[in-house]
C-alpha cells in the first residue's frame, strides 16, 4: 500500500514509528500477518493531488502497489486559490 498526501502524511516533525502511515502499517500488519501488508509513505510537504498524480505515474506506478491512498485537503484548496 502506498499513501499520498501532503505534510499531514509525511509528519516531518514526528519519529518515523509514529508517523500516521507506520501506525496504520502496524494496525494492518497486526490485524493479518497473513497478509503480509506494508505500507508506504509517499507523502511531501506542500504536495496536492497534482504532485501525487505525477509521483503515482512515474514513480510509484511501476511498484504495482496492491492499494493506494490518497489525503489531500488544504494544500489543493491552498493551491487553488493561488
């Protein structure tokens, strides 16, 4: 599983073990092993869904991600008005 977002997924200013997608990535983990579920944090400071579009495309797309989650919010009402 790969998640996008902006600052809000990427948590810079947290330790990586606490970061939204590590928990999310434990709770999943944890709830089936038999799954063996990663999660991925593909999150930037200041990216809306434009940036996550074009990371998806040609980045992450090539990993073959099982599921994708996409969290944007302020950045593209932010960016929209500028």
């Amino acid at each position: 599983m790969v998640v996008f977002g902006g600052s809000t997924v990427f948590c810079a200013p947290l330790p990586l073990e606490q970061t939204p997608t590590e928990v999310m990535g434990r709770r999943l983990a944890a709830a089936r092993p038999d799954l063996g579920i990663e999660v991925q944090n593909a999150g930037a400071e200041w990216h809306c869904s434009q940036h996550s579009l074009i990371k998806l495309l040609t980045q992450v797309r090539a990993l073959r991600p099982d599921a994708v989650v996409v969290t944007h919010a302020i950045n593209d009402l932010y960016r929209s008005f500028a």
